[in-house]
C-alpha cells in the first residue's frame, strides 16, 4: 500500500530501543538493530502519513467537522457533520476514546482501577544533549509508573501514570507541580531529564482500559482504540489498532460484496478483538506482579487483580524465543495475528509431552499415523486474501476453539497426507 514509504518519508523519530528500571530490578538496556527499528510518532504525523496513503488509493476523506450524529436506517447508517450528511451501507467507528458509537451502550470498563496521564513536554537547555536519543524511557515507582519517547531530535513526551485515588498525588501544587512531583518519584528517569524545561503546561488525559460489549455486526464495526484500550505497559496499542484496521477492512469489504458472509466475518471480528484484548490483559500479569511484590502498594495490587481476572482463559502467554518479560520488551509474540487456539497449540509444542513424541518419532523405522478419536474437520471463518472465508478447521478435545495452522503448517492438509504414508521424509514430500 505504500504505507512503509509515507512513514519513511514523513521525518518521524526512529525508535532505536528501550531503558527500562522494573520493581526495583537492575537497569535493562534494549537496543534494536535497523530491521526491527518503528517509530516515534505524535498522532498528527502518524495521521498525515496514512491520510496521504489513503488518498493515493483512492479513498475519499472528509474533513468538514467532527460527527454530530449517526443514525442507523432500514438501508443502512445516515451520518452528520455540522457541514453535511453522508449515507453509507457499514460504519465504522474509528473515533478512538472519543467512541462515537461504542459510547451508545457497547461500552465496558474494568471495574475498581483507574488510570490518569500526567503529560509534559520536555526540551534540553541549551548546552545540553537530550537524553537517549531514540529510546523509550520506563520505570516503576511506589504508586505508580512513568515513561517517556522522544517527538523530535531535541523535545520528548514525559508521562506520569497515576491512580487518581490511589496514588498519592500533589494536587495543591497544580497539574504542573503535580507531574514533577511523579517524576521525583521515578528517581533514575527524573535524574536524566534533569537540565531540561516544560515546553507548555502539563496535561491531564484519561487513560482508563476499557473494552466493549460487541466489536462487530453487520453494518458496524468499532475499530482500533474505539473497540478497546490496552495497558499502555504492553508497548503495542497502535500495532494493536492498525491490525484491528486491517481486520475491519477484510470484514467490511466482505460483508459489501457477499451478504450471506456478513454475520461469520463479523462474529470473527468479535471474538478477534476479544481475544486481542484479554491476551494483552494476561501478558501484563508478569510486569504486574513484580511490581506488587517490590512495593506492596494497593496501586500495583488492584492492578494485578484485575489483570488476572480480564485475561481469565489465557493460561499460557506466548513469548518468542529471547523476550525478556519486562515492560517494553519486544519478542512477544503479537496477540491479533493468529487465533487464540493456535496460540495455545504453539504452547502445547513446547511442553515436555510433545518432545517426547517427536524423540519417539525420529527413533522409529517406520511410522504409522491416524486421526486421533474425537477429531473433526468443521467449518469457521477465516481471514483468505482480501475476504473472510469459511474454511476447515481441526477441532478436538485439546484445541475446541479449532485451529487451521500451527507454525505455518496446514493442520488439515497433514491430516489427509500422513496416514497414508509410513516414512516421515515422504509425508513431507506430499505435504509439500
């Protein structure tokens, strides 16, 4: 789509690794080489990037001000901006926080936490080199946590994250008294920010994770941030939002060129983006619970509870060979990109049973394989090209969500080849 080009060309802060200072752990210094390298991106550039993107592919953007009222209709939606009215067969509400539509019942937060963000602007004194240029900046405190990413070669975003109730904060002094107050709390971030200024007053953003009742059904769809919002902790909420456009314009463009295909694509979108969320909510527990050790406080504590109980049902986050389960870390294996079921399949092939079968395997001259009891072929909604398609999946006892591919291997296709071959070099040569 052109999109890695914009992005390349629109001047945008390489993001060159992360320091992070974790409950009271030593410092962890991670530096990425060019192929692995982002960006740091205030949402106006991001945005200006991709408009361009879209416009170079032909989409039509309105800009004449912001959504006054939506109204869905027997032929579809009526949408209204102080300047004009628009007709249109799906929406899709990509409003972020704002969630013009998710607002209208859909929905949910996580009850007994909240989340504010203390933000500043930060730029050296003259004389002085910004710190880690490129890096994103974490550490941990009593009562909360603060990050910071640089915007440009010489100003950073420098965020507090507190709970206005649990957090001790300083509130006779003001926003601004308030955000240095948080700093001198993470002591060893604050120390490297030291000869430096606020650029302009420090705001206060809500910062809350919430999710939704129903991301999907024919004709809506919530997209991205609109849907739900992640833990900043994870480091992925704009890969989270961009896949969740990725997805929303498979389902939509499915759902307007074949209708009978609208529900299945939709009802993929939900679980999807449901279970994006909840596996991002049990990837946090590991940060969450070093943190309520090393500081026994009801901020991290709460916290941690309420962790455990949004990612109930994901067991086993999947890390990539080398993460090193600290905030920021990169390595994790993306929640989005494959179903929960494989997910859990790529765990069961790590486990001690499977390495014991695959020893068992390789010492045999021959081998004899069948279908195990129980298993069936069905028929589920799966993302093919630019459409969702029904197509077989496997299902069975261990993986009742069902699951098609495993390491980018056809699980159905291995099914139908390897009984009837003996030696395994031949069952690969037919899969192939």
């Amino acid at each position: 789509m052109g999109a890695l080009d914009a992005l390349d060309a629109a001047g945008l802060v390489p993001n060159e690794g992360n320091t992070v200072w974790w409950a009271g752990e030593p410092r962890r210094d991670e530096r990425f080489g060019a192929p692995e390298r982002g960006f740091h991106a205030e949402r106006a550039a991001l945005e200006a990037a991709f408009h361009g993107v879209a416009r170079e592919a032909g989409a039509r953007l309105v800009t004449d001000g912001p959504v006054i009222e939506t109204a869905e209709e027997p032929d579809g939606w009526r949408v209204a901006t102080s300047a004009a009215r628009y007709r249109g067969r799906w929406v899709l509400d990509a409003s972020g926080r704002a969630g013009v539509l998710a607002r209208s019942g859909l929905r949910t937060r996580e009850r007994g936490i909240a989340t504010l963000a203390l933000v500043g602007r930060w730029t050296p004194d003259r004389g002085h080199a910004p710190p880690d240029p490129g890096c994103t900046l974490i550490e941990s405190y009593r009562d909360g946590w603060a990050w910071s990413v640089p915007t440009s070669p010489r100003t950073r975003c420098v965020t507090a994250m507190v709970d206005p109730r649990r957090t001790h904060l300083a509130r006779e002094r003001g926003l601004d008294g308030m955000w240095r107050a948080e700093l001198a709390k993470a002591a060893r971030l604050g120390r490297r920010l030291e000869g430096g200024r606020l650029q302009g007053p420090v705001r206060a953003c809500p910062a809350s994770l919430y999710g939704a009742t129903l991301h999907g059904r024919p004709g809506q769809l919530l997209v991205g941030d609109a849907g739900s919002f992640i833990d900043p902790l994870s480091s992925y909420g704009v890969k989270k939002a961009l896949a969740s456009a990725w997805l929303a314009a498979i389902v939509a463009h499915t759902g307007l060129e074949d209708d009978a295909m609208a529900g299945p694509a939709c009802e993929l979108y939900d679980d999807r983006e449901r279970e994006v969320y909840r596996t991002y909510r049990a990837l946090s527990v590991p940060f969450l619970e070093q943190a309520a050790a090393a500081n026994d406080h009801p901020f991290w504590e709460a916290r941690l509870d309420a962790a455990r109980a949004a990612g109930g049902g994901i067991r086993e986050p999947v890390a990539a060979p080398g993460a090193s389960g600290a905030p920021g870390a990169s390595g994790m294996l993306e929640p989005g990109e494959r179903s929960l079921a494989e997910d859990r399949a790529e765990a069961f092939l790590g486990s001690e049973e499977v390495r014991a079968a695959y020893e068992t395997i390789r010492a045999l001259p021959s081998v004899r394989l069948r279908p195990a009891a129980g298993l069936e072929i069905v028929s589920a909604p799966a993302v093919a090209g630019d459409r969702i398609a029904l197509e077989p999946h496997l299902v069975s006892e261990r993986l009742p969500g069902g699951a098609r591919y495993v390491r980018n291997v056809d699980l159905r296709r291995l099914v139908e080849v390897a009984p009837t071959l003996d030696q395994v070099p031949d069952i690969y040569e037919a899969y192939n």
